[in-house]
C-alpha cells in the first residue's frame, strides 16, 4: 500500500480546457477527489468549450437557427456555414464570426449566440463524501461549495487534509493545502479559495 492510500486522501480535482486544479483531503481510510473546471465570467467574458450547448439564433432565418452543441475538435457546424471554431471564443466573438460568414448569403444577418448549458465547465469529486461525482460549474465557487454540493463529508474524513491540485501551463502542478476546520472558523480568509482553472490565474 503506498503512502498516498495510507493516508486515504481526498483529492478536489479542477479541471477546464486549458488545464486542471485539485484539492484533496484526508480520509482514514479511503481516497476521493474532486474534478473542476471553472471560473465564472460576465455572459460576454464567457470561454466557450467543447460540450457546451449553444443557441444561435439567426433572425427570420428559421432554417438557420437552431440549438449546436460544441465538438470534442471545438467546432459547432450550421447550415450554409458548415464547421466552424467555437472553442475558446466568446459568445460575442462566434457572433460577430457567424455574422461574417453569412454575409455571403443575407444581406444583413442579425445574429445572437447564446449559451444554454455551460457543459465544458465541471468539477468532479471521488472519495469520503456523499455524493461523488461529475457536477456543472456555472458560476463563481469555492472549494467549501464544491464539499457542500456534494453532501458534505461522510465519516472517516480527514477534514484537516485538503489541498488543491492546480495545473500549470507547463504540465506540471501545484498544490496547496486547504484546511476545512480554519475555513469554517474563517481564521484564515486565505482558506476561501475559489476554483478555478490554469487559464485564469
């Protein structure tokens, strides 16, 4: 048995498109970890990735309009378009594309892109709480959130045992200690971390 599974942690994973952050905590007897992706962002200031489900809506174009759902490659396709990059785009931004290519066939397209479901945007966590698994990261959240959505630690937990796993550009990662006893005391505003992906430091 190696180190890690004697001190069974739990491990708060982040993951997005450009990398992946973690926290873990200790158990006792078993292991777990949370995955997410996240930040949140202004509607306009909103990253587009693979999984997301858009709406584009093309005014009194009907046959155009229709609901897209973002590609593994990160392209969407649309009629007389074809494929087109969506990841890593603003919805303003695969707007005002959209809108650029259909200039060849309306004469002043209105367009507006929507995201309906922010699915590239996720944690998961494994491990000594209740209810583990993949959960959306629509908006801004911190690590206690994350433990909250899912149910709270179950018996064995070492809650004084958490860290974060933060993915560096490089590949590597960094991590960081987060004690849940000092952020529910809030002896240490430092304990409020938010998750967050490579991307946004």
């Amino acid at each position: 048995m190696n180190s890690l599974s004697k001190s069974a942690t739990v491990i708060l994973s982040l993951m997005l498109t450009y990398g992946i952050n973690a926290a873990c905590f200790g158990s006792g007897k078993a292991k777990a970890t949370l995955a997410a992706q996240p930040p949140s962002a202004a509607p306009d200031e909103y990253v587009i990735g693979p999984d997301d489900l858009l709406v584009v809506n093309v005014w009194k174009e009907p046959e155009i309009s229709r609901n897209v759902l973002v590609r593994p490659d990160g392209k969407i396709s649309l009629p007389l378009i074809g494929d087109l990059p969506a990841n890593g785009r603003t919805p303003v931004q695969l707007r005002d594309d959209i809108k650029q290519q259909l200039r060849a066939y309306l004469s002043d397209p209105e367009v507006a892109v929507i995201v309906q479901e922010a699915r590239s945007r996720k944690f998961n966590i494994l491990g000594e709480v209740e209810r583990p698994g993949s959960y959306a990261l629509g908006k801004a959240m911190t690590v206690l959130d994350a433990i909250a959505i899912a149910g709270g630690f179950r018996d064995f937990a070492k809650t004084t045992k958490i860290f974060i796993l933060r993915a560096n550009p490089d590949g590597s990662r960094t991590r960081i200690p987060f004690n849940y006893k000092e952020a529910i005391r809030e002896t240490k505003l430092d304990q409020h971390l938010e998750l967050q992906g490579a991307g946004d430091r």
